[in-house]
C-alpha cells in the first residue's frame, strides 16, 4: 500500500486550545501541541504502531484533521480504514465536530 492521506474538513465554534482539551479528555490518542511555518500552530499525535500521524489545525472559519498513514504491511488497508473510523465516529463527535467533510490527497 502506498502512503495514505485524507482530510477531516469540520466547523467548530472553539479555538485549538480548547480542542486540545477536550481531545485530552477522550482519551485514545496522545496529543501534542506544535507549530511549523505550514500549519502554524497545531495539534499532532502518532499512532500507536508507528503507521501514521494526525494533525489538526485552523484553516479559513474552520479546522482539518489531517490524517497520514505510512504503512505499508500487509494489514495496511484494514488499519487505514480503521483509522478513518475512528477519527469520523469517536474523535471528531468527541469535541463536537459539526459539517464534517472528508477531502482525499489533502495537502499532498
């Protein structure tokens, strides 16, 4: 499997502090706060296995969750599509998410 991409296009009315709070707060992945000339300041966390980052940041009114998988094991797809999962029915409903849109190859 080649490198995985997708974007998690969603409104919230908070800013990324507060996000980063409650992403705290619902457990499962372990985030930290960051900040680059691309995406400025920003939430990151890598997944347990090693196979992929997440970032979320503020773009225009709303925010991205980034999602990049890098594996390429042959459990690759299945774990993908896992993650896609869990960022849509447990991460974003955790913060309150709203207008949640994917945009595949965001930002490659």
């Amino acid at each position: 499997m080649h490198p995985a991409s997708i974007a998690l296009v969603f409104a919230h009315p908070d800013g990324l502090a507060e996000l980063g709070e409650r992403l705290r707060a619902a457990r499962g992945w372990r985030w930290s706060a960051r900040e680059n000339d691309r995406f400025g300041d920003y939430l990151w966390t890598s997944l347990p296995d090693g196979g992929g980052v997440v970032r979320l940041f503020a773009e225009g009114d709303g925010y991205v969750l980034d999602l990049e998988w890098k594996s390429g094991d042959a459990a690759a797809q299945v774990a993908w599509q896992a993650l896609l999962r869990e960022a849509h029915d447990r991460v974003l409903p955790a913060i309150g998410a709203s207008r949640i849109r994917r945009v595949p190859g965001y930002g490659r």
